[in-house]
C-alpha cells in the first residue's frame, strides 16, 4: 500500500516552499484538493511526487497533467520540471524544443536550475543551435542564482 499521507513531503521540500516540519503534516487529500481548487504551488508539488514516484506510483502523464495546469499559470518551477519531461521523453514524445522553451520562460523568472539547463542545451546544441556564448550566458546567470554546478561549468569550460 501506498503512504500517500506522505507523498508531498519531497515536492514542497524540493521546490523550497516549505520546510520540512509544515510539510510533514500535508496529507494526501489536502494536497489534492488544493491542486483541484487550483493552486499552483500544489499543483507542481503533485506533479513533482508523480514524476519522482514519492510516495506513489510513479506516472509521468499525470504529472505531466498537472504540472500543464501551473504552466498556464505561469509557475515557473513547474516550467522548469515539464521541460524535463520534454527533454528526456518522460510521459510525452521527447521534443528538446519545447523543453527549451519552457526553460526559457522558467529561466527568464529566475529559475536557477532552468537556467542551468539552457546553458547545457546552447553548449552540446540540443534542439538549438550551438551557441558558447549564449551558453556562457545562461551559465554565468545559474552561478549569480546560485546554481554551483553551473559556477563549476564555467571555471571548467570558458
């Protein structure tokens, strides 16, 4: 059986919305209903327990499903996970250029790890064109975010 009391846990903590002590106490049906009533946070942190499988099955087209319903709100951390989707094939046809521009929508709201993302895309010319310098850009603007893997990608290559 599933501990669906607990499946929220990793996403709000993931995200950074929460601590661990408020989301230790959010069980399952709270996290859905507030997803349905429409909250963006709520809606990404159950797509993000779908796609990791964290404390249910895991099921990357309904996290797709509900990470489309913060997209459209313009959530970008959401942004951020249904590019992954997309990069990777995860639940939908792999297409690098939708993962790239729901990165660059995420990216452009601050989003570090989107930001990160973009960076590796211009450099290795996934569903881009390469391009070092928008690369160095995009990686120089995850390490000012504070993005550290990105500040060691670029003492590494530029």
């Amino acid at each position: 059986m599933l501990n669906k009391s607990k499946f929220i846990i990793p996403a709000l903590l993931a995200m950074g919305i929460v601590h661990l002590s408020y989301a230790e106490s959010v069980p399952y049906s709270d996290a859905i209903d507030c997803a349905k009533n429409g909250n963006v946070i709520c809606q990404t942190a159950v797509g993000l327990a779908y796609q990791e499988g964290n404390g249910i099955k895991q099921d990357y087209v309904k996290a797709k499903e509900w990470y489309i319903k913060a997209v459209n709100q313009g959530e970008k951390y959401a942004q951020f996970q249904l590019g992954v989707l997309y990069s990777n094939g995860f639940g939908v046809k792999q297409d690098y250029a939708k993962a790239v521009d729901l990165w660059i929508k995420a990216a452009n709201q601050g989003q570090r790890d989107a930001q990160y993302n973009l960076g590796a895309v211009y450099y290795n010319g996934y569903g881009v064109n390469p391009n070092k310098s928008k690369a160095k850009e995009w990686f120089t603007k995850a390490c000012q975010s504070g993005h550290d893997r990105a500040c060691q990608t670029l003492n590494e290559y530029f």
